[in-house]
C-alpha cells in the first residue's frame, strides 16, 4: 500500500529498527525499487521506512543558513565529523551557496539539545542537520522544525519524527555480523566482553541487539561482561582495566564498536593479558599501534569514518535542498569492511599510535554518485562535490 506524503505529515507512526528497538509500523515496500547494491543495506532494518514528507515542501532559497545541531562532542569521532562538514560547507560559502555555518553542542542533554534546536529554529536557520541524542525525543521539536519550514536531517542516529530524513547505516546488521565474525574467529568457543557505546544513544540499543542476535547462533561464546566506553578513548581504557582486574578467566574476544581499538589492545598489554581478537571501527591510532606491534594487535571491523558519515550527510542534505525529493525517509549508507590481512592498505606514515583525531578516508567512494541518486526521484549532481577532493587521513599532517 503506498501512503501519501499528506498522510505522513498527518502523523503516520513510523518504526524503529527490527534488530530490536520497538517495532512500529513502516512499509518495507519502500526499498523495491532500489538497486541490490542499496536494498542489500536494509537487511533486517525496514520496519522503520516510510515515503519522504518533503515531496512538497516549500524549500529555501539560497544563500542558506547552515545549521548543525551536535548531542556530544566530547570524542575525536563527533569533532571530526564536525570539522569535515564545516569544511565541505565552507566550499558552498565559498560559491555563495552558504551565507552561514552555525554549531550547537548539548554535550549528551536531550532537553539542551530541543532548546538549542528550537534556537535555531527562531534564528531561521534554511536547514538543520543533527546527530541525534535521542531516536524520539526531539520529535516535538523536528516537527516545530518542518512547519517553519526547515528540513531536518540526521546522521548517525535515525529518530522516529516522520519529518526527518534519516541519513544512517545499518548499525543493527553491522552489530551482528562483527559479533558473527569474531565468533567464527575464535572458533565458535571462548569468552569475550561487550564495550558498548553512550547509554540511550539511538544506535547502541541497534549494534547491542544485532550482537545478541549472532551471539545465539553461538552458544559456546559466553559474554563475561558487558561495560560502556561511551566511543571515548580514556573511558574505554579505564573500563576495560576494570573488566580485568574483575576478571579472572582469559578474555578471547573484544567486541566494541567504537574507534578505541587501540586503547583495547592496550589495556590487554598493561594488564599482561593475551591479546585478543578485537572488533570496531578502524582508526589512525590503531592502524598505528597495528604498524609498531603486529603481534599485539588482532582486528576484524568495519571503517565506521567520521569523515564518510560527514559527507553523506551533506551529499543528502543539499539533494533535499534543492528538490531532488528523496524516495524515502531512511537513505542507508555503507560501512566499508576492514580485515586484519588488509590492515597494510589502510595504513599511512602519519598514523602512529597517538593518532587519535587521524582516522582513514576510503580509498574510493563507498557510495558512487550514480548509487546515490537512485535514493531520489529526481537526481541531480550535487554541485562542487567530487571524492576526488576529499583530503587524505594525512592531509595537512
């Protein structure tokens, strides 16, 4: 059945992902037109879509008044995400596409970051993007967004407003197939600790409920704990040292997914543990400690980049700013694989151990124009874009 943007706008109920967030209703017929490469992205993950609200949506005008609405900024991560959109917004204040770039950081508040939201609502910003701290907490306030008529767009962490645009990866599959990986790794057999990321943040319930669900096709993996590192290097470090100190039988696997692998590996050293397998999202400080002690560092993961997720977001962004009307309100975006045999062709020179705020750019685009358009009903080149441009991990190094 296809519902009508009109009946979208009027409230319909959207969901949240099926790897285990509450079920709502969606209407997974969405992705059927999509190519394989993009419907490949929604495995286990359509009970939340619904058609786009901004096929008839009155759109600003240029210049437009960029405005970024951050929960938590307080990890190399988000600042890097922060850093690579303000430049490729920078390139359009340089065209005059831009008249402004504005950033509010509610530092993990959900009632913050709604004042600040609804501030820039009164300042008339022409659009807001976000990462969310909440899947439905700033909903009121997404909506207050849309009837000003400002498009709201989010990265990193859909919410449940049926007046966002959802710009995200499948964390519920990614949470899955690393959880599968290193129990394959590890033979089926062994005992392993969760490092989840901030508490309530809209994709942890995703990548947790993804794990668990892998980790019971496995019944000889036993979780001996569970800790939350927040995605933060010192925090991860402190927990995991206490996981094992607590910790008396030998841990085989690390299952994290943040960019704190290093850290991990670390921890196991200073603790005179064995090195276990770890997975996550690679970095340029990992990539380091991997380079300087191969025989410590053992990884299977993804490349979950700032400066990706960053450009996605604006790609999408300008796309719905200017008409090429999205086909629906949740547009998937990959997480390239990294495997420790490939670990050599990620590395570069200026990625030591200390390199925390240096993480790898792909080396071709994960997510080709001619991919991308085939989220819009009336694609178009984003103008003054181009990978090609994107400056390298070491880039300015």
């Amino acid at each position: 059945m296809k519902i009508s943007a009109r009946t979208l706008a009027a409230g319909a109920v959207l969901a949240a992902l099926a790897w285990g967030c509450p079920a709502q209703a969606g209407d997974p017929t969405l992705i059927n037109g999509l190519p394989p490469e993009l419907t490949a992205l929604y495995d286990g993950a359509t009970d939340n879509l619904q058609p786009s609200a901004y096929d008839s949506f009155a759109l600003p005008a240029k210049p437009w008044k960029w405005c970024h609405s951050e929960s938590y900024q307080g990890n190399p991560w988000r600042v890097s995400l922060t850093n690579e959109l303000k430049r490729l917004v920078d390139v359009y204040k340089a065209k005059g596409f831009v008249s402004d770039f504005e950033l509010s950081d509610s530092n993990g508040d959900t009632s913050r970051q709604i004042s600040q939201i609804r501030a820039f609502i009164d300042k008339k910003c022409s659009i807001i993007t976000s990462v969310a701290g909440s899947s439905t907490g700033l909903n009121d306030a997404i909506e207050a967004s849309y009837k000003a008529g400002i498009p709201f767009v989010t990265i990193s962490s859909s919410v449940t407003s049926p007046y966002a645009i959802n710009v995200d990866s499948n964390y519920g599959r990614w949470g899955y197939d690393m959880a599968k990986a290193l129990a394959t790794a590890l033979g089926g057999k062994g005992n392993i600790v969760l490092v989840e990321g901030i508490a309530g943040a809209p994709i942890v319930a995703q990548e947790r409920a993804g794990a668990d669900k892998a980790l019971k096709e496995f019944p000889g993996i036993k979780v001996v704990r569970t800790v939350n590192g927040n995605w933060t290097a010192n925090v991860t470090k402190t927990v995991i040292l206490q996981a094992l100190a607590t910790t008396p039988q030998k841990i085989d696997g690390v299952w994290t997914t943040g960019s704190e692998s290093r850290v991990v590996a670390e921890a196991f050293t200073e603790a005179k543990r064995p090195a276990p397998i770890i997975t996550g999202s690679t970095s340029g400080d990992a990539l380091g400690y991997w380079h300087a002690h191969a025989d410590r560092y053992r990884f299977e993961g993804h490349g979950v980049l700032p400066a990706w997720n960053s450009e996605a977001l604006f790609r999408v962004s300008v796309a719905l700013l200017e008409g090429q009307q999205p086909k629906l309100n949740t547009i998937m975006i990959p997480i390239p694989e990294v495997h420790g045999a490939d670990l050599g062709k990620w590395y570069q020179p200026c990625m030591t151990p200390d390199a925390v705020s240096t993480f790898p750019v792909p080396p071709t685009d994960p997510m080709p124009e001619a991919l991308l358009a085939d989220y819009f009903k009336k694609p178009a080149a984003v103008a003054g874009y181009a990978y090609a441009d994107v400056p390298g991990a070491c880039a300015g190094k």
